[in-house]
C-alpha cells in the first residue's frame, strides 16, 4: 500500500471511529466504538463508493448513510428509554382511547390538547411538510414556534408526566426504528369521546363542524383562486362565524380561551396561513386578507 493511500484508509478509521462515539454519545450507551463498527462493519462496506461511472450519490450522502447504520447500531446497544429526550423534542404525542384515563385523573387538561381536524393541514410527525389529516386527531400540544412537547422540560431533560404518560410515547422505542408508535386508527382518541355527554356545548361543537370544516375550507379556497379573489366574500363568512362560535363559547359557557384549540380546533385565520394567506383584524372587527411573502403549503 503506498503512502497516499495508507493515509486514506488512516483517515477514514479515525472519521469512522469519530461517527461511532458521536452515535454512542446520542443514544447514552456505553458500548465500546470498536465494537460497535465491528457489528455493522459488512453494512458499512456495502455503503463504501462504488465506481465512479456507477456512483450516483455524493460524499456527504454516503457519510449521511454510514452515519445512519452506526446510530441504528448504537440504539441497539440500549434497548430501553433512558429518558434522554429525543423523541420528546421531535413532537408530542397522539392520544388514543386508552388515554382517557389521563383526562379522567386529572393528568391531562382541555388547555393541554390540541384538535387537528379532518382535512385540516398539518406538519407531518418530525418533519416540515404540510399533509391533510384523514381523521381527527387529538395531540398534546407542543411549544410554540418548536415540536417539543409541552409536558418536557429542557432544563433536566424531563418529561412531567413520565410516570402516566399518554399510550403512544410508551410505545416509543427510538432504539428499534423497524417498530413504530403509530396508534391504530381504531384506537385514536377524538373530541366526540370526551364531549359526546356534554349537551349543548358539543351540539355547539357539532354545527362548527359543519359550517366551517376544513374541507369546506379547501373547498372555498380553490374557488377562491379559480375566481382570482372574487370569492372572498365566502371565505370571510367562514372566518366570521368561526370567530362568533369561539366568542360565544367563551362569553356565554365560560370556556377558558386558552381551551378553545381543544374544543374547536386552530382559529381559521391562522388556518389559511398554510394557504399563503394571513388575517388581519381590524378594530371594528373585520378582517383584512394578505398575502403571505411566500407560501408554506397548498
């Protein structure tokens, strides 16, 4: 082996060995980074360039796969929650039907939820894009502006409620990526299982729906650009009615307004900013439609 080529190889076992102990340090194992890429060394030759005329990814999205073998490796190592974190800072958790006992504690509060709706935009789970939501969800809310979720406290790395936390976070096993948390559609919580027995507030609930569901939504938004604006006299009817369910239910049944995320979901003026649209009230109580510099989904 000549010089130039033995510095190579030099150069790739102390980049390598330097991957293992950053994967080991971010799963808290104790685990020895020799033996953890002597574990996963024929995967990580599989990822080794191929001839130049084959080779179709670059230098950083083979050190992105290697360094993704060597994490999976590291989880492995530590087949248990050493309540680091990670998960809790990627997003909060969907409630399911076997949460309700949560609710029924005391555990979990209306202003600790949050309702996406059907059809409602949202970020997928740990990433950026904009998905329709298929059915209702429940989830805990998380920080504003962060996925972190509310019940985790940076500072000691906490999480408030481990003890009796929701069933999907149990389910959580970041060290076996082969084994996902999702809840079963059957088994996911909706608004209608917690407030079905509540009378007029959930028939207050029920004609919001109806009026100003996120398919309807969709719906007035297409036309609104078919029309080239001409129907925005529609969409402001929509956010008009929103806004005078979330008033009556704070003024005439007493609702906290820091519950209404729960009860009726995100306000539809902040739900057309995934539009590219943003409201302004106005002081009479009107709104003002702009549009956004730049338009995070459709």
């Amino acid at each position: 082996m000549n010089k130039h080529n033995k510095d190579e190889t030099d150069f790739f076992v102390v980049a390598l060995k330097e991957e293992a102990r950053r994967a080991i340090w971010q799963v808290g194992s104790s685990t020895d980074p020799d033996a953890l890429i002597k574990s996963v060394i024929e995967e990580i030759e599989a990822l080794a360039p191929r001839p130049e005329a084959e080779e179709d990814r670059s230098d950083e999205d083979i050190r992105k796969q290697v360094a993704e073998c060597l994490l999976k490796a590291a989880y492995a190592t530590r087949p248990y929650c050493i309540r680091c974190g990670t998960c809790c800072a990627k997003g909060s958790p969907t409630l399911s039907v076997h949460d309700l006992q949560l609710f029924t504690r005391d555990i979990i509060k209306p202003t600790d939820v949050s309702v996406i709706r059907r059809g409602e935009l949202a970020r997928s789970a740990g990433g950026d894009e904009l998905k329709r939501s298929e059915r209702e969800l429940l989830k805990i809310r998380e920080v504003q502006g962060d996925n972190t979720c509310i019940f985790f406290r940076p500072g000691d790395k906490e999480c408030s409620i481990y003890d009796s936390r929701p069933l999907q976070c149990r389910r959580q096993e970041c060290w076996n990526p082969q084994n996902p948390a999702e809840i079963a559609e059957q088994e996911m919580m909706a608004r209608e299982t917690l407030l079905r027995e509540t009378g007029p507030l959930w028939e207050i609930i029920q004609r919001h729906e109806e009026r100003c569901s996120h398919e309807q939504l969709s719906r007035v938004m297409a036309k609104l650009e078919a029309t080239k604006g001409h129907a925005v006299e529609e969409l402001l009817e929509l956010l008009r009615f929103d806004q005078h369910v979330r008033h009556f239910l704070v003024e005439k049944l007493n609702l906290a307004p820091n519950t209404l995320d729960f009860f009726l979901g995100q306000p539809l003026s902040s739900a057309i900013e995934a539009y590219g649209l943003r409201v302004v009230e106005e002081p009479d109580g009107g709104f003002l439609l702009t549009v956004m510099n730049e338009s995070p989904g459709s």
